[in-house]
C-alpha cells in the first residue's frame, strides 16, 4: 500500500509518498518564512495554494511514482490554522474525487506521535510535544493520547517567535534563539510559571520583552529560553512519575532545539529512562508523518468520506479514538 499524505496545518505545505512499512519515499515541502514579523493568514493562504502543485508533483516525481499507483490520500484535518489547512483539504479532495482513492483525515498531533514511535522503535512513550502553536505532554491510556499537561495561554514555538519578533528577527525565530541561547553567560531573573501538569508562557514573554534593550541580548536570551524549556522538562518528568513509563519521545519543531534536546536528554538519564529523538525532518510540520498515521487508520477500518472532510481547526489530540493500537 501507498499513500500520498498532504500536510499543511500552519507554515509549511508538504507532500510526501509514504508505504505500508513507513518507507518514506518522498516528503516535499515548501516553507511560508520572513524576514521580519510573523504569520499574516492572508498571506499564508496564498503561499499554499501558489505552491501546492510543485510540491505535489514533486513529491510524485521524488517517490518515483503515479498517482495511479497511489492506495490512500490523506491530509492534515486539524488542528491548525484554518485558511492553511483549507488549502490541504482542497487538494486532498481533489486527488481523491480525480483518481477515485480513498481519503482518509488525520490528527496532525496524533501523526506527531506515530512516526516518532515508529522510526525510533519505542514502544510506550511520553511525548514532549512542542510546536508553534502545541504544547502537550501525550500519553497513551484506554484506547486515547492522553493530554496530560498542556499550555494554558500560547504555545511554546508561539513564545518563541512572538519574543523573536521583538528581538527583530523573522519567522521562524527559533533556531536563530536556540543558537543565541549558547552565547548567553550570564542567567536574568524572569517569571516561571507551572501549574500541576500544565504551564503558562505569557508573563514570561512580557518579562522579557520588557527586559529588551536593558541587558546584554545574548544573556536575555539565555534566560528566557532557560525558564521556558526548564517548565517542559519539569512536566515531563512529572508525567513520567506518574505513569511509570520509561521512554520519552521529542515532537514539534521546537523538538529540534539543542538546549531542550540536553535538558529532556539529562532528565531522562537520571530518571533511568530512555530518550528518543526523531530525525528533525519529522519533528517540524511533515507530510509522511501524516501518510504514515493514514496508514494505521485505513488499515483499522477509519475512512473519511468527501462529505465529512472539514477542516477542523481546533480538534485536540484526546478527540480521537486510537483503534489501532491496543
């Protein structure tokens, strides 16, 4: 079996050929970015659907492949930003309705879980999962992912490009902060905020805005970056704790920092349990981890007829029932 998997939950449209033993034989994107300021929906929209046909002939073209030789289409239904994921479900629908395939939705934060599971062999992990506008703690318990910790206001890949954004950086903000964070020298008091399982990134990003021009950029930084992914490792640990699991798995672009890959990396060592780290070109927005969840939902009896292809913006992780894993 193959599918062809359409991604395009927020900044990046992507496509990619993917088989039924998660062989990715292509995965294309094409990257909305700027060099100052942040996301315009408007904009966005036009950049997906300007760039929706290379990409989709190039993913073809990659995988050595015809849509005639496709089983399965799948695309990103939610969550994400609405005018994004309609470009997506468009063309999804379109590829299914042209070549009569079946079409099949998929949760993009579900998808996040299993290609890391998959390409890093765990078996039941904790997923640490942080992205633009996604902060989870994930586990899986009777037949759902699990929320059990989440961001109460933004999520950590939005703190970091909204506090890069004042900093005068463009979109994404994250890897130029990430490598600003290993030039800071010297630690600046700033709020952290943890609440049981869930944290919050405002009055962080407040404190350090308003600390903008006042102290050595590098050192703000620094700090800034500290507290906020110092929140993560302490909800993960505790999520750990209390499910008695041994593996965590990283997830979301912000996965790909190197400051939160050490600190997960040394919480993880002295808790005996054991980190994995996906390839980065499935930690960002991807389109094979979409083909690849597709795959494990067609196969367990879920389709998704034309008529209930909506695109749904705010669906959550623990919406869908995970009938594919027991």
């Amino acid at each position: 079996m193959k599918c062809f998997a359409i991604e395009s939950t927020a900044h990046t449209f992507g496509a990619a050929v993917v088989d039924e033993k998660c062989n990715i034989l292509s995965n294309e994107k094409s990257v909305y970015t700027t060099e100052k300021g942040g996301m315009i929906p408007r904009e966005l929209a036009e950049h997906h659907y300007k760039c929706a046909p290379k990409v989709v002939a190039g993913a073809l073209e990659k995988a050595n492949c015809k849509m005639s030789e496709i089983d399965l289409v799948a695309f990103s239904q939610g969550p994400g930003i609405g005018n994004a994921l309609k470009c997506g479900a468009i063309a999804a629908r379109q590829l299914s309705l042209l070549h009569n395939i079946p079409l099949i939705g998929v949760n993009h934060c579900v998808a996040h879980v299993e290609i890391g599971r998959k390409l890093c062999g765990a078996k039941d992990p904790v997923l640490l999962y942080a992205s633009g506008a996604n902060t989870q703690i994930i586990c899986f318990e009777n037949s759902y992912y699990r929320v059990f910790g989440e961001t109460l206001d933004v999520g950590i890949g939005n703190f970091l490009d909204s506090f890069g954004r004042e900093l005068g950086l463009g979109f994404p903000a994250g890897p130029a902060l990430d490598k600003m964070y290993f030039e800071g020298k010297k630690y600046i008091e700033l709020p952290y905020t943890v609440k049981g399982m869930d944290l919050a990134f405002s009055g962080l990003f407040t404190a350090a805005k308003n600390k903008i021009g006042k102290v050595r950029k590098e050192d703000l930084v620094y700090s800034a970056l500290h507290n906020a992914f110092a929140m993560l490792t302490e909800v993960t640990e505790r999520a750990l704790a209390h499910t008695e699991k041994k593996e965590v798995i990283l997830g979301g672009g912000v996965g790909c920092s190197r400051a939160l890959q050490e600190m997960i990396s040394k919480m993880c060592e002295e808790r005996g349990a054991k980190l994995f780290v996906p390839p980065n070109s499935v930690m960002v927005d991807n389109a094979a981890q979409i083909g690849w969840t597709g795959i494990l939902m067609y196969k367990h009896g879920n389709k998704t007829k034309i008529g209930d292809s909506i695109i749904l913006p705010k669906q959550r992780t623990d919406d869908v029932k995970v009938n594919w894993r027991k």
